[in-house]
C-alpha cells in the first residue's frame, strides 16, 4: 500500500478539519480502513458515518469475506459514539 496508518489518519484528520472549518457538522465516508476516519470525527466532535465498504469477491471467496466484514464492522461499531456511527457500504455495486 502507498499509505501507511499515520498517513490514513493525518488524511482523515486533515478531511474533518478543513470540512469543519468550511461549516460541515456531518459526514459520510465509505473506505476499507473506517478506523482513521471514525479517530478523526471522535477527536475533533463531528458527527457522521464510517461505511466499511465491502467488496464482492468471486463466490468461493464470499465466506471469508463476509466473515472479515463483521469482524471490521463490530471493532468499529465497539468505538462509535453518539455521534458518530458505523454502517456498511458496497463497493462498485453493478
């Protein structure tokens, strides 16, 4: 991967800082790695969504993915808050 874990949650930080000063209260984000994002509107008060996205693999892979998806989507939902929630999002659904 191109971008380590401190570059995924300078990123996220960086996104929620500047939507806020822009006057954004809320957001949506859908990515593989929610744990930067959810961080990042926890530590600065913002309220949004962190859709883990979820990709189709070929048949004999759907168990394991699927698998993976709850594991990722309850450690995240294990840190949302009040404002900020954990959902689930396909990725490129056609």
């Amino acid at each position: 991967e191109v971008l380590d874990e401190a570059d995924l949650r300078d990123g996220a930080a960086l996104g929620v800082a500047e939507g806020l000063a822009a006057g954004i209260t809320t957001f949506g984000d859908t990515c593989a790695h929610g744990a930067a994002v959810l961080d990042a509107l926890v530590a600065l008060g913002a309220r949004g969504t962190v859709y883990q996205e979820v990709f189709g693999p070929a048949p004999a892979q759907r168990e394991g993915a699927l698998a993976g998806l709850r594991r990722a989507v309850e450690a995240l939902r294990a840190r949302a808050t009040a404002l900020v929630r954990v959902g689930v999002s396909p990725h490129a659904v056609y």
